[in-house]
C-alpha cells in the first residue's frame, strides 16, 4: 500500500508519503514529487508515515537533494530509513537530510 496526501497551507505544503516505500511503487511515488516539484512553492517532506523502504526510494530522495535550486524541507525521519541509508553506505544522504529537519509542521 501507498499514499501521498498534501498537508500544511498553501504556502508551506507538506508532502507526506505514507505506506511502502518501495519498488512496487515507484511509479506513484516518483509522479508524487514530481507534482509537488512543479509547484512553484517550496515544500516539505513527511516520511513518519511510511513503514517500509528499499534502495530504489534512496534512490530517489538522492536524486531529489541534487538539485540544489528547490529548497526541500524534511520532518523527522522514521528509523528505518536511517538504518538503510546507511546499510547502503548512503550516510551523506543523510547527513544531507538532517540539515533541512524541521520538527514541527
């Protein structure tokens, strides 16, 4: 299962992600940021909702941080993530990440 829901206000939307972040879904997640993307407001990202991931979402959120011009926030991440970024050897993802934390939608 997967689902992408807009939160916040129109000026400070929160894109959560929720469900399996998976290969299985990649499609829907990728057409979920991209849409999110093209608006022209900067956003945030909410993963607290997500109970599984894969490379192929690392992937993505690499892929996402790369271009420097949108100013992507984040919401805490869930542990699970963490532990596979570094697995993977993606550390610097997250060390990445952990630069644009904000604790409170």
């Amino acid at each position: 299962m997967f689902a992408s829901t807009i939160q916040g206000t129109p000026d400070h939307p929160v894109l959560r992600l929720d469900g399996s972040l998976t290969l299985e879904h990649a499609t829907q997640i990728h057409a979920a940021l991209m849409a999110r993307l093209a608006a022209p407001e900067p956003f945030r990202l909410d993963l607290r909702g997500a109970d599984r991931f894969d490379l192929s979402f690392v992937q993505m959120l690499h892929a996402l941080l790369k271009d420097q011009s949108r100013p992507i926030g984040f919401l805490p991440l869930p542990d699970g993530l963490v532990e596979l970024a570094a697995s993977v050897g993606a550390d610097s993802l997250i060390k990445e990440i952990s630069t644009r934390i904000e604790e409170h939608v």
